[in-house]
C-alpha cells in the first residue's frame, strides 16, 4: 500500500462520524459503575462497509489478480476476519465516547470478556462492563478550621543519639563469646511453625537486638527479653503474633511457635571521627560539619512528622462528612501502589532503610485498612485540587527528585529515569498535589502550634526484617528500597541515607 494511500485513509478515519449509541449507567457502589452500550445495527453496517471497502482493492483471492475480486467473494472469504477487526474498531471507539462523554471520572480500565462479545448477524450489537470510578461526594468544607500543629525543637542530644546511629553503620563488628545485650547485633536464622508444622524457614539475618522484632506480616513483641543473654550456637524458642491484616484470613491474630538459633553475637564499636574518616563518609571537613549535617536530617524528619500529624487532623475532619464506599479489587490492586507512594516520601523527608522496613512491614499487616484510609484521603484532596486548580510543575517535581537524590546518593537524572521505569511518576504526582492542599487548607486554618513532648508514649525499640511468617506465592518487594540493579543499599553510602528516626 502506498503512502498517500495510507495518509488518504488515515484522514478517512480521523474524519469518521461519532458513533450512534444508547448508554445506560447503574451504580451498584459507590466506586464502580455497570455500562449497558448499545450500537445500532446501522452503525455496525457502517463499519463494516468502510472495512470492506479498504480491503477490497487489495484484496489476494486466489483466481483473481490483486484487487480484482468481486467484493462479494471477498465479503465471504474474509468475514471472520473483518468482523473480528470491526469488532475490536466498534469496542474502542465506543468505550472512548463512553468514558469522555459520560458523567463519571474513571479510574480503572474497562473489565469485560473480549473473546464472549459477538457481532450479531441482524439486530442491535450490544456488550456490556464494569468500570471503577472516582466515588461521587459532596466536597466538605475545608476553610477555617481549627487545627493544633504539633512542633519539634531538635536538641543537641538528639544529634549526638542520631549521631551514634550513623557512626554505627560504620563501626566494626567482632564476634564473641560473650551473652548478648541489648544493642548487639545477632546473625539469626529461623524456623516459624504451627502445630508442629513448618510455616516457613528464613534464612541468615542480621538484626538488632531490640525490644521487638517486626515481620512482614507478624511481631515478635518480647524479642529483647526472649534473646537477652543468648550466647552464640544457642536456640531460643518465642512467639509471633500474625498480623490482622495478613493474606491467609484464618490465621489473622494467631500465635505461632518462632525457633531463633543465633549463628553469632556481634559487638559494635564505632569508629573515631578522624579527619580521614569524615572524608570518607561524605567529605566532610570537620566534625561540626558532620552535626550540622545530622541535624538538618532530623529537622526533616521532625518536619515530616508534623506534616504527617496535620495532615491526618485535617482528613480526619474532612473524611467525617464524605462518606463511600470503596470497591474491595480497587483496594487491594492499590495497596501496593500505595506502599511505594509512601516509601517516596520516606526517602525525601531524610529517614533510613531501618525506619522504611518498620513503617512496610506495619502497613503490610494492615494493608486493606491503611490502603481504604489513603484512598479516602487521596479522593477528597483530589476533588477539592481540581476545584482550586492545584496541580504539580515541573519545579515540583524537579525539587523531590532533589531530595530524593540527597538522601540516596544518587544523581539527580539517574533517580528521574528510575522513577519513569518503574511507573512512579504519577505516584510523585499525586504526592505533591496532596501536599499542596494540605498547605492550602492550613493556610486558610486557625493553627495552634503545640510543643512535642518526645518522652511521652515513648515506645519500645523495633528492628524490622523483610520476611513472611505464612507461605507466600509472592513475596513483595518494595521497588524503590533497591537500586536498579536490584541489589539492597550498600551500607558504606553517605550518612544520609543511614540516618534514623528521632
């Protein structure tokens, strides 16, 4: 076929009439809508005459030169063919007048059987779909409310204590013979069993003598007096609470027989903040550089923390009146959509690999209700950004992949293409419009600041580990935990990257 030709024909199908049809929308929840379509026989015939008419000039019917075959023999000889082709033309072109024209926002692709849809010989063609939707509400009103915001001040022994954390990343590991204490690090397997039977093994670990153990979908709540004392080649058998949000429903909230046998005891000694040690964790050229350095990671932190605190005010307030329902698929396909939304602005606000796998392994054990909170709030703040035309720059974006960049010691252009690769830029996205509204809201708010008193509720230490409890088929992995290569963070990466929760 020749270029004009094609040019000829694509002009044909630009020009093509809109197509004829009878919608018919119900609403069975709140986030999913049922589409009866309906085109009329006319339009079918419509459709196939054009098919026939391009094929027929070029049309190979043995017997016959090229394009020479009476356009009845080629009727027959290519039906199937063609009708398959109008079908899928007829599919297209009305699903997109149904999703631009109709009333509803939708969120998802269209869900029915390709292959059980017929084109009729005589009569109207008729299919039918599920498709979620943005849910319909009443945007709350969001002006002059009264919001307390609470306020961290970072102390100097704050710095020293996040400080020692970071110096502890670099410190030197000795094996001993010695019963561990709380602080040492164990290099564990484990066996985690239910009436005797093995559930699942995990391999070599390395973890933190803490006062908890956090699983992916479990705890080990008294793994610091369980393990305090333990000496190396010792075994020492507790119990793992499984999470309530865990896959298999009949053991949410079930204990479970845990083995740990400890294959080391390792003692940390940190290293001196010699000027050949500052400059090789991150050119620093002094020790005071280092604290300024540390602190502004906390201030982050602190920030984050804050923002998270309002922000959870401020949606507390405005889910109270905006009531729906959300569809259990939606919420189950965007749980782990949301953990890498989250885990983004992790990175950003300056926290380390530490506190990331503590806060995945807490959303796990409760994906479906962290997930239906995060959807709730992300509609509203969503409606109520379209109604004040909030939207995310390019300088937005430019300045979290900045922050992103800082904390994984990653140029700025590599942690973009990785963002792209993966599909995470609508996730930026929709992070930074949130923000944005917050803010908004905030503004318009009647703020009063509260300091934080950090010793209040204070709770025990955790160490988290990525590992499932029950069987799994699929063991998630967060993306953006990893480096391209898939490889975990190497831990001689700038301290910015190791720097834990105040």
């Amino acid at each position: 076929m020749s270029t004009s030709t094609e040019n000829q024909l694509t002009d044909v199908a630009e020009e093509k009439a809109p197509l004829k049809l009878e919608i018919k929308v119900e609403s069975p929840q709140a986030c999913l809508r049922e589409v009866i379509v309906t085109i009329p026989h006319s339009e079918v015939e419509r459709y196939l005459k054009d098919a026939y008419d391009e094929l027929v000039p070029e049309a190979q019917v043995p017997g016959f030169r090229s394009g020479r075959a009476p356009r009845k023999l080629v009727e027959k000889q290519f039906r199937d063919r063609v009708e398959e082709q109008v079908k899928g033309a007829l599919l297209m072109d009305s699903l997109a007048q149904v999703t631009e024209d109709d009333s509803f926002n939708a969120i998802g692709e269209p869900d029915f059987d390709y292959n059980s849809i017929k084109i009729p010989a005589s009569g109207d063609f008729k299919f039918q779909f599920q498709i979620e939707v943005r849910p319909e509400f009443k945007t709350p009103e969001w002006k002059g409310m009264s919001l307390n915001k609470p306020v961290e001040e970072i102390a100097d022994e704050d710095v020293q204590e996040a400080l020692d954390r970071v110096l502890a990343r670099y410190g030197s590991l000795e094996g001993t013979d010695a019963p561990a204490e709380t602080g040492d690090k164990l290099l564990i397997t484990a066996k985690f069993k239910k009436d005797g039977k093995v559930l699942s093994t995990m391999d070599e670990e390395r973890v933190d003598l803490n006062d908890r153990l956090s699983l992916s979908d479990g705890v080990c709540e008294d793994f610091g007096s369980l393990m305090t004392g333990v000496k190396e080649g010792e075994t020492r058998k507790g119990k793992v609470k499984v999470a309530d949000g865990a896959s298999d429903e009949a053991m949410q909230g079930q204990e479970v027989d845990a083995e740990f046998h400890v294959v080391e005891v390792l003692k940390l000694e940190l290293p001196e903040m010699t000027e050949e040690f500052l400059g090789e964790l991150g050119d620093f050229e002094s020790e005071q550089e280092l604290r300024d350095f540390v602190r502004d990671s906390l201030t982050r932190q602190a920030d984050y923390r804050t923002q998270q605190a309002v922000r959870k005010t401020v949606v507390d307030l405005l889910t109270g009146s905006a009531d729906f329902e959300l569809p259990a698929t939606l919420v189950r396909r965007q749980t782990a959509r949301e953990l890498e939304r989250k885990v983004l602005e992790l990175r950003r606000s300056g926290f380390d690999d530490d506190m990331i796998r503590r806060f995945v392994n807490a959303s796990r054990q409760n994906a479906q209700a962290t997930t239906e909170s995060a959807l709730r709030e992300h509609f509203i703040l969503e409606q109520i950004a379209e109604e004040e035309k909030i939207d995310a720059e390019e300088a937005d974006y430019a300045a979290e992949i900045a922050l992103i960049a800082q904390q994984s010691d990653m140029p700025e252009r590599r942690v973009r293409a990785r963002l792209e690769k993966q599909g995470q830029m609508d996730a930026l996205r929709n992070q930074i419009v949130e923000r944005k509204v917050i803010e908004l809201v905030v503004e318009s708010a009647k703020v009063t600041e509260e300091p934080v008193d950090k010793k209040t509720g204070e709770e025990g230490s955790e160490f988290a580990v990525y590992h499932n409890v029950l069987p799994t088929k699929d063991a998630e992995v967060i993306p953006t935990a990893k480096y391209d290569d898939g490889s975990a963070p190497d831990t001689e990466k700038k301290p910015t990257e190791r720097d834990t929760e105040d």
